[in-house]
C-alpha cells in the first residue's frame, strides 16, 4: 500500500519523503510551493535562565490542596507531606503525585508498592508539618487504621482517601512523577449543617476555603 502511495505521487510529480522538496514538481501537481522551513540552532543569550528564587516565588501564587502520601513497608508506615497532588484518569481510574528524586521516604514507598493520599483537612495544618519534617518520627502520636486494599496508613480525620498501587513512574528533571491506579476511595460525609472545609496551602502558608 505505502509503495502505491509513493509511485503514485512520483508520478504526477508530487515530492515524496524520500525526495527534496520541488516547488516546480509541486506546482504542477497542482498545489503551491511551500517556503522552505529556517532551521537554525537556539543561542545560548536566548535561554533565559529561571532562577530558582523565582520560580518558586512565581509558582507560589498557585493554591493547592495538602495531602500526606503515606505506605507500609517491612519497617512499618511512612509517609510525607505533598501538595503536587492532582486526577489523572477517569478510566482507567488513575492519580498522580510528584516527590523529590532526594526524598528518603520516597524509596519505602517505592519498596511498598502501593499508598493512601490522605487528604487534608482546614484543621490539619499541624499534622501536615509533623509529616514535612525530614528524619522525625512522623507517626508519633498520629492515630491511623490501614486503607482496605493496600493496608496504607489512613489518617484519623481525613475528609477524603484514595488508596493506590503504583502503575508507573516517569522522570521530571529533579523530581519524580508517581502514577497511582485507584483500588478504593471514600470521604467522610460532614455532620448536618456542616461543611468540610479542605486545608490549602498558597505562598507559604495555610489557609482554608471560602466561598
């Protein structure tokens, strides 16, 4: 099939992808010639490079919701504060989260297979902190039961889980991309009259939603 296609456009005159471009064989094919692309290489005074103050300081102003991504491995649970949590798919069911290629839990997870995001509350903020800080025992005092698929930590007073096992995971320059598939999920259904209000995290700091 693709030989016919080729024969045939050579023989009206037409330029194929093994042939230079022609604008006389092109034109009397009945098109018009199209200019030749200007290719050339990007200057290095061209790549403005992005300090990392900046970037930070710019990407700030957009707000997130908090998670804590927690696993169990053979030493017991882990888990890390994250906010570059965000919906994948709808079908297949899938969810993502990026962790830094430094993170020292990030292995253990690795090594589980699986995790929870536990989605934050307005009220977390201080758990949330607990579970920022690096080399602390970031469980201690923190109530939680196992996720009814994977058996990952599921923290006391999330308003909302989604419990994972881990499809891929692809390279982002310093960090890593996680891809989850959805096993099982629930939130926790307010009390009447009240509503639940996530804990969101905008230029440094905590804050809750307001309609």
């Amino acid at each position: 099939m693709a030989a016919t296609a080729v024969r045939y456009l050579r023989s009206v005159g037409a330029p194929t992808a093994t042939e230079p471009f022609d604008a006389p064989a092109a034109t009397a094919a009945g098109g018009y010639p199209l200019p030749r692309p200007g290719l050339r290489a990007v200057g290095d005074d061209e790549r403005l490079p992005v300090a990392p103050a900046e970037f930070r300081h710019v990407l700030g102003h957009f707000a997130t919701g908090v998670t804590v991504i927690t696993a169990c491995d053979e030493d017991g649970p882990a888990g890390f504060a994250c906010q570059s949590f965000a919906s994948l798919s709808l079908d297949p069911p899938l969810v993502a989260f990026m962790v830094a290629r430094t993170s020292t839990t990030w292995p253990r997870i690795a090594r589980a297979g699986s995790f929870c995001v536990n989605v934050l509350g307005a009220h977390q903020g201080e758990l949330c902190r607990g579970f920022a800080v690096s080399g602390a025992d970031k469980f201690a005092g923190v109530a939680h039961t196992g996720s009814p698929v994977t058996g990952s930590p599921l923290l006391e007073g999330v308003p909302a889980w989604i419990d994972c096992t881990i499809q891929t995971v692809h390279t982002g320059g310093d960090h890593l991309i996680v891809v989850g598939r959805v096993a099982a999920l629930g939130a926790v259904e307010a009390s009447a009259g009240a509503e639940e209000v996530p804990l969101l995290f905008h230029r440094g700091k905590f804050g809750r939603f307001s309609a």
